[in-house]
C-alpha cells in the first residue's frame, strides 16, 4: 500500500533525504573510481579477473541504486523497507566502526610525530578516545537511523 499521501514527521522527510543523499555520494565515489576500473577491465587478461572486476564494479554501482529506491520506498511506509534499511545501517556500523577508529589514531600519531600516515600505519592501536571518536560519527551516521526506523516501524 502506497502511503504518499500522508503527513510524515519532519524527522522522517530528513531521513528519507539522507538515503537520497547516501545515493549521491555513492555515485561520486563511483565516478572517482571508474576511471580505475575501466583500465584494470583493460588490463584483465582471464575470464577470472573479468569476473574479479565485474564483481567490483557491482559493488560499488549497487549503493547507487539502492539507496534512492530505499528513500522512495520509506515514503511508502513499507515496514520491509524500514527493516532493510535497519540491517543496512547496522552492517555500515559492523564493517566500519574499527576500521574508522584505526584511522582516527593513524591520523592522530601522524600527526603528533609529523610522520607520513604510511609509515604511521602498521605501529598504532586505536584507544578509548580514537573509538569514542568512531562511536560519535556512527551515532549521528548509523545508530540515530536506526532508532528512527525502529519508532516508525511500532509508530508509524
């Protein structure tokens, strides 16, 4: 049932817009990243490194659809499109929170010792403050999401 003519809460338009937002960032990175693409499909010599790159390039090209049909679909008010969105955010909090805290104290330590973040990679663990930094970013990215589709799904 298509719901479009109901009034949603303002929160809920932002949030639809954020998905819609997702998609466009999604299609920058991949339009930074074609140009790579074509050349490594140039490059591939078997079948399997075609399959290889294929296989990248849908993963990258996929967000670009997904997310704008996502925000069409929460202007539905399918509860299927809120519990997909849900694992979706959850799955960006699993894959990235660690790997976004490494970061936070590779850059920190580069910048404390005036070192390349190369050099800097391999040498550091992240502490409590570079995954308070994580969780802060993830909170207002992932988390807030989250507890915005699961309201809509019991309330709306």
């Amino acid at each position: 049932m298509v719901a479009f003519t109901t009034q949603w809460p303002a929160w809920y338009l932002v949030l639809a817009a954020y998905c819609v937002y997702q998609g466009v960032s999604a299609f920058r990175h991949f339009r930074t990243l074609k140009p790579h693409i074509d050349s490594a499909r140039a490059g591939a010599t078997t079948p399997h490194e075609r399959g290889q790159v294929a296989g990248y390039q849908l993963r990258i090209l996929l967000p670009v659809v997904a997310w704008p049909i996502a925000a069409f679909g929460l202007l539905t008010g399918a509860n299927l499109i809120r519990a997909v969105l849900i694992i979706a955010f959850a799955w960006s909090v699993r894959t990235g929170f660690r790997d976004y805290a490494l970061g936070v104290a590779t850059g920190r330590k580069a910048a404390e010792l005036a070192a390349a973040p190369e050099y800097v990679a391999g040498r550091v663990q992240p502490g409590r403050t570079e995954y308070a930094i994580a969780m802060a970013y993830f909170g207002v990215t992932c988390l807030l999401p989250i507890a915005g589709l699961l309201y809509a799904i019991w309330q709306l």
